[in-house]
C-alpha cells in the first residue's frame, strides 16, 4: 500500500486524494519518531485566524511540535474522529459539520488537498486492514429503493465514494475477523448486517448475512479467536425492554450462540479469552465512596465460561472509548457523565480498571472523554477529556507531573501514529 500511495503522488494542486506536494520526499518533517496526533478544529495561525489541523505530539517526551499538519481541503469546517491504518502510514480525518473525510500520509506528514463528501453525517468509520478502503456507516444516507441508510465504502487511492451498501437505519460499522469481514449495527431494528467487503462490486450481494432479535446492537468485542467477535446488546441503556447482553457470533456459519448476561454494554475490549465491556444501567446507583448518585459498570467476561462474570463500578454516562494500556489496565471514557467538583473529589469519565485487584480507579479530572490513546513502552495514557489534553501516569492513576501541554484550540481525538522505538 505504501508504493501504491507513494506511486499516486501528483503535483500539489492535484485532486488526488495523496499528494506528494512536489516532487521532494519529505521524511517526517516534524522530526518527532515517535508521533501521536491531535484533532484540533480551530489551531491559531494568526491573531483571530484559526485553522483545522492535526498538532503533533512527541510521544516520548510529551511534547508539542511545532510542526502541524494542516487540513485546508476541510476550509473552515469542524474536525472530529480520527482513524489510522494499521500498518501506520495514513490517518483518517473526519469533519463531523461538513460530513467529509480528509485523508494524511504519515510519512510526509501531509494531507490530502482533496476531500470525500459523505452522503450525511456518520458516527462510525474506520480505515480497512488492507488500506485500500474507508468505510463508513450512515444512517440518512438515501438509496435508490427501500429505508435511507448505508454503509459507504470509500477508495483510498482514488479519494471517491466507490460503493454504496444499503443497510437500513444502520449507525455503527466495525471490521471484523482478519479485515474479512464487515458488521453493520441497526440498533433501532435490533439488526447486525454481516458484510463480505470482497464481494462489493460483483455479481452477488455482499450482504451476506442478517441477523436479527437483537435489543439495540451497537458494536462487538473481538477476542483471542478473530472469526468469534461477540455483538454488544445494549438493552435498557438503549431504550431496549430487555436485559444487557454479549452474543458470540461465530462467522464461518453466521450463528449466534448463547447470550452472556451483563449489566451494560455499548463498548468492549478483548484480551485473549477475556472481554472487558463497559456501559451505564439507567437503574445502576453509585455505591459509598462518590458523591455521584448514578454509576456505570465495567464487567469483566471469561468467554470460555470457566469463570463468573466479574464487575467494578466505573463513571456513567455512554460508553465509546476503551483501549488496553501498557501495563494491562483497561481506560474506559465516556460523555454525558456525573461529574464531581468538590474539596474532596475531582470526578470526570475517565477510568482505570486493574485486572489484578478487580478494582478501577476515576482519574481526577472533570470533563467528557473523547480521545484516549495508551502510548506502547511507556506507562502513560493520553486523553482528550473536557476539549484539554490530558497526560496521565497509569502506575499512580495521577496526571504526569510537568508533562502537561496546553494546546490552543478545539481538541477532540488523539491516535498514536508510529510503533513504539
């Protein structure tokens, strides 16, 4: 993918999706080797003039560089979510007020001069294993018979919509197995649509699969087997009338197995035969310890059956982020959370859940989380929580003494974007 990227390099007024910019190769101009990078809608060039772009961050030092990558192809527009591939060489920028995608290399640290408009807003998107692709799932996206909503599948090398999936009220997409396979999430029609992206663009229907019974699906945990995720049943949370649950799916026949039980679920992490999922039971109360009334639940799931579920008391609010840190605790962020401002406890929606002590720990910062990236080889996390980025120690469960940056702007996502050195 890389030579292939490398091969459409044009000219810098090119429409191309990947540009060069000339003909000098540019070698990471920041002269940062280990980068994570920052949404940031409204970085200041000037007195009153502010641009999207992406601030990179020196992920061993913490440090801001002063080398943005700019998005002029976005204008003015808000900038939002961002996803990177998995061989780390491009990342995915979305703009939630203009429904566009603006594509960077991050060889070069340059984005495209061109930009992909999506039919409407989308909430759920990634960048394919194999790089070739972005797809998106949007839920008002008309087609040309039946109920709006579609996943949209978008050509990197070319920076075009190059399919259209209909998949009726469909609001989360997520790969799954070895990038082989697609799930696309209706929850108001308790559907999961199992998607063969290798047969978009032939003969038969790529739509392999419907599954349905579902009460509000909303995404899958993968764990130690790729062709078994387990489908996130929302439930109550939802505006379901049932109980939470994790389904297995097992993809080589597209069967579901036996309903796991859990207090919530909109989000999950897997590590080996264990699933980490989080959520907020609309009936769950805070215990003693917090001056929140309302609490969420990160449950703790042996998928192999040979243990109880296990369950710790985490922030509420709805549960989107979820990531494993260096030294194997599990950070779990949410919005719209109770939050504490008093002389004796600080309470935002960011927390940090111990496997070995079966307890989690609320970081003290107030504030909805929308970014969280866990930084390989050090035991630091950083978080976008409350529009600020946050760096925090995950053996103290503190904020990293004098490695704060305050960073001018609207900031929103965080994404590592090199291996660790």
């Amino acid at each position: 993918m890389r030579k292939l990227a490398l091969g459409l390099c044009l000219l810098a007024m090119s429409a191309t999706w990947l540009s060069c910019y000339g003909s000098k190769n540019y070698q990471n101009p920041s002269k940062v080797q280990f980068r994570a990078v920052i949404s940031n809608s409204l970085h200041p060039v000037t007195s009153g003039v502010h641009v999207p772009a992406l601030e990179i961050m020196d992920a061993t030092l913490d440090k801001l560089s002063f080398s943005p990558i700019g998005l002029s192809g976005l204008g003015s527009q808000t900038l939002g979510r961002l996803d990177v591939s998995s061989n780390k060489l491009l990342t995915l920028a979305y703009s939630p007020s203009g429904h566009m995608f603006a594509l960077v290399d991050n060889t070069n640290e340059q984005a495209s001069s061109s930009t992909v408009t999506l039919p409407d807003a989308t909430e759920s998107f990634f960048l394919a294993n194999n790089t070739s692709h972005a797809y998106a799932a949007v839920p008002n996206a008309t087609v040309s018979s039946g109920p709006p909503g579609a996943v949209i599948q978008v050509s990197v090398s070319s920076g075009t919509i190059s399919a259209t999936i209909p998949v009726p009220n469909v609001r989360f997409v997520q790969e799954v197995s070895r990038g082989d396979k697609i799930l696309a999430f209706s929850p108001d029609s308790g559907v999961v649509t199992v998607i063969d992206p290798g047969k978009i663009g032939a003969s038969s229907d790529p739509r392999i699969a419907q599954l349905g019974g579902f009460q509000h699906p909303v995404g899958a945990g993968l764990a130690a087997d790729p062709s078994m995720p387990v489908i996130l049943d929302c439930g109550a949370e939802c505006g379901g009338s049932g109980a939470a649950a994790v389904v297995p799916l097992d993809l080589s026949t597209n069967t579901l197995g036996t309903p796991i039980p859990v207090p919530a679920a909109t989000v999950a992490v897997g590590v080996g035969n264990t699933l980490y999922v989080a959520g907020t039971n609309p009936a769950t109360v805070c215990s003693s310890g917090t001056a929140a009334t309302s609490c969420g639940t990160l449950t703790v799931v042996d998928l192999t059956g040979a243990k109880a579920p296990v369950s710790a008391e985490i922030p509420d609010g709805y549960h989107d982020k979820i990531a494993i840190t260096n030294d194997g605790q599990v950070a779990i962020g949410s919005h719209g959370c109770t939050e504490i401002t008093t002389a004796t406890e600080t309470r935002g929606c960011l927390a940090l859940f111990n496997p070995a002590t079966n307890k989690a720990v609320v970081l003290p910062s107030n504030g909805d989380v929308t970014g969280i990236a866990p930084i390989p080889g050090r035991n630091v996390l950083y978080a976008i929580q409350g529009g600020t980025f946050l760096v925090y120690d995950t053996t103290t469960d503190k904020l990293l003494p004098n490695h704060q940056t305050t960073i001018v702007g609207e900031l929103v996502d965080v994404k590592v974007i090199d291996n660790a050195p």
